[in-house]
C-alpha cells in the first residue's frame, strides 16, 4: 500500500494498479479468515454436540440393569 501510494504520488500509472491489487488481496485474505472462522466454529459445535449425544446414548444404556428381562416371558419359555 506504501509502494502504490508512493508510485502514484509520483505520477506512475502502476501505482494505482498496485494499489488495487493490494486492495482485492486484502479483500481475499479476510474472506479467508472469515470462511475458516465459520468452519472452526462449526466443527466445534459439532464436536460439542457429538459429546452430548454420546452422554445421552451412555446414560440410557446405563440405566439397562437386566437386557433379558421380559424376553422368556412373551416367547412362553
């Protein structure tokens, strides 16, 4: 941005070009950011939400004291 401020200040015509290229990289770079923001918190929640439903899957095992119970009685044996 100094290079572009200095070459147009001097009347070179590159400068202003410069000065747009440095423009859209920044643009690209925070769009960048941005996107890997979006993922980072995405995976975080789905990380987050993958513990969760594994508490609850183990909790609700956890709470089968007898997986038999109630089979031999309604197959007559």
């Amino acid at each position: 941005m100094a290079a572009a401020g200095g070459l147009k200040s001097q009347g070179f015509a590159v400068g202003a070009a410069l000065d747009h290229v440095a423009q859209r990289w920044i643009g690209q770079a925070q769009t960048l950011l941005d996107a890997r923001a979006h993922i980072s918190n995405r995976l975080r929640y789905t990380k987050n939400q993958h513990a969760a439903d594994e508490s609850h899957i183990a909790g609700t095992l956890s709470g089968i004291t007898e997986p038999d119970h109630g089979f031999d009685e309604q197959s007559g044996g």
